[in-house]
C-alpha cells in the first residue's frame, strides 16, 4: 500500500472545498449528477467520494479496479474525464 496524496478527512467525504467543487460544476454547466471520484493512492480502486444533484447515494457502493470501465482507464491514464452525456 502506498501513501495517499489525500487527507484520511478528504477520502471519508469530509472536505468542504471538494463538495464545492461538485456542487459548483453541477451549477455551471446544468448537470443533473456529478460525482468525483478518489483513489487512496497510485494503483487504488476508485471511489465516489463527493457528489451534487440527483442522487440516492448508491454511487458510493461502485468502486472500479485501474483499467476497468470508462473509470479504472481513466485511472490508469492518470488524466481527468468529464462526460457531459451519458446517454
């Protein structure tokens, strides 16, 4: 297991600044859903940590492998991903 760039705080959904940035991105560009994803550190599943709109919270039970859908290829890039359509 590696070190985490996140603080335990930030990775249990506790920060104020990442539940702003969701929220303000849902805001800016009228989406009905955002979440932002986290990993512990390199080579971590993803989890959705922080989220804003329609939502259930079932989000929090996905967690995807590195190179595993559209989410564990972002992860094993290492580059962000923003879908605006998912249909």
């Amino acid at each position: 297991m590696g070190a985490s760039n996140f603080s335990e705080d930030v990775l249990a959904g506790k920060s104020e600044h990442y539940g702003r940035v969701v929220e303000d991105l849902r805001a800016r560009y009228h989406f009905d859903f955002v979440a932002m994803g986290l990993t512990a550190f390199i080579g971590a599943p993803l989890k959705w940590i922080y989220s804003a709109g329609a939502s259930d919270e079932r989000h929090h039970r996905i967690v995807l492998a590195p190179g595993h859908g559209i989410g564990g290829i972002t992860i094993k890039a290492g580059k962000p991903m923003m879908f605006t359509n998912i249909d």
